[in-house]
C-alpha cells in the first residue's frame, strides 16, 4: 500500500495564478482532510471529507475550495492563489467507522507551495 | 480560543538519555490524543494515543502520561537515538464525533550523539 499520496511535491505560482492539489488515499478510508503547516506552526484544518459525498470547512477555508471525487481522491483548489497560502499543504485521510474512538489520520508527504 | 499547546519548543538531549516532550491543552471536552512525530520534508507520523479514560500508555520506547486535573500531556521516549530527532506535536479532537483533529506548535527534539 501507497498510503496516501499526494502531487505535485512542489508547485510556484504567481498571484491570482490557480492551481489543484492531489491526493489519493489506498486505505479505503472513509474520511479526507486538508491541512496546511506554517514555519513554526502546527497543522491548522483547511477542509475535510467526513464520508464521500460530503465536505465540510475547517479552521482556516478562506481562499479554498475542495472536491471529493470518489472514495479515494480529496483535492484542494487555490482559485487566486496569493503570498498569504505560501505553506506546505498535508492531505491525511482515517476511518472512523473500524474503530470509532480511534480516530488516527495518516498523512501524506506534503506539497510545498510558494506563491510570488 | 482554546487550542493544544507546548511548554517548550526546542530540546536536546544526550543519545541514550530519556526524553520528555510536554503538552498543554485547554479544551476540556477534548477525549482522544495523539502524539506525531515529523521529521524533516515527511509528513507527521503516528507515535501514540491515548484517550481520556486512561492515564498511562505504553508503546515501543515512548510512554504518554495524561493528566487530565491539570490538562497536561507528556510523551517520554526511553534511551532516545539520533533517528528520534524530529518535531514532536501533540493534537486533540474536541469531543465524541468531532473530525478536527488540533494540533499544538510542536517541539523540536534534537538528540546529541
């Protein structure tokens, strides 16, 4: 298993440029997330996807858009990206309905992203 | 507002040696939480959790205390080695059925060989 995955690894847009991040999961998990990590920060929740066919803001959605294409996929959209979104963004995804007091998410590499 | 937050954020300690990573948290509703370990350019990755109902849990080297009078969290890495140098961050979920999952700053551990 790939676990979760996500592309591109970097990505430099310019202001007002838009742009999709991926992510796949292989776990046949039911819930997705979005967060983004800033220099000293901890993650902080963009948006997620309790079950398929269902998305929900986080702590910090302004400027975001998500769409939870099947099962597997969760992506996140900058549809004006500006310098405020320069993060790394972390896709994780977890299954509540197994264990449901277990609510462990696994994350996936990162996408890197500067915008100038 | 409330958040899950850390007393230190950097420290280092001798390979060998034990470590302890603390961890405050303000949300008292809050039932279940985790400990990640992020190393540099990867992804946060599970350590431990915990819930509220216990006090004490036990992994490979690392053990979490959860005191929950004085809403405190602490990670202890046992003979710590220079692969447990990473970023510690402990996280929360507010409550049964909550899906957002808050995360402190984080402490760096640095382990001096």
């Amino acid at each position: 298993n790939a676990g979760v995955t996500q592309t591109p690894k970097f990505q430099v847009l310019k202001t007002g440029q838009s742009m999709t991040l991926q992510c796949a999961q292989d776990m046949n998990h039911n819930s997705m997330y979005w967060y983004r990590q800033d220099p000293g920060m901890g993650l902080r929740l963009i948006y997620y996807s309790a079950s398929e066919g269902t998305t929900d803001k986080g702590e910090v959605p302004n400027g975001y858009n998500v769409s939870r294409l099947n099962k597997r996929e969760f992506s996140l959209r900058l549809e004006s990206a500006a310098p405020s979104q320069t993060s790394v963004y972390f896709c994780a995804s977890s299954d509540r309905l197994i264990e449901p007091l277990r609510r462990e998410q696994f994350f996936g590499p990162g996408t890197r992203l500067t915008v100038l | 507002g409330e958040s899950v937050g850390l007393h230190l954020p950097t420290l280092s300690v001798q390979e060998g040696d034990n470590s302890i990573i603390n961890c405050a948290y303000s949300n008292s509703a809050s039932d279940y939480f985790i400990w990640y370990k992020q190393e540099s350019g990867k992804g946060p990755q599970f350590i431990i959790d915990i819930r509220s109902n216990m006090d004490k849990r036990q992994g490979q080297r690392v053990t979490v205390l959860l005191n929950k009078t004085v809403k405190h969290l602490s990670l202890q890495i046992a003979a710590t080695q220079p692969g447990d140098s990473a970023v510690y961050f402990c996280a929360d979920f507010s409550g049964a059925g909550s899906y957002q999952l808050t995360f402190g700053k984080g402490t760096k551990l640095s382990v001096i060989p």
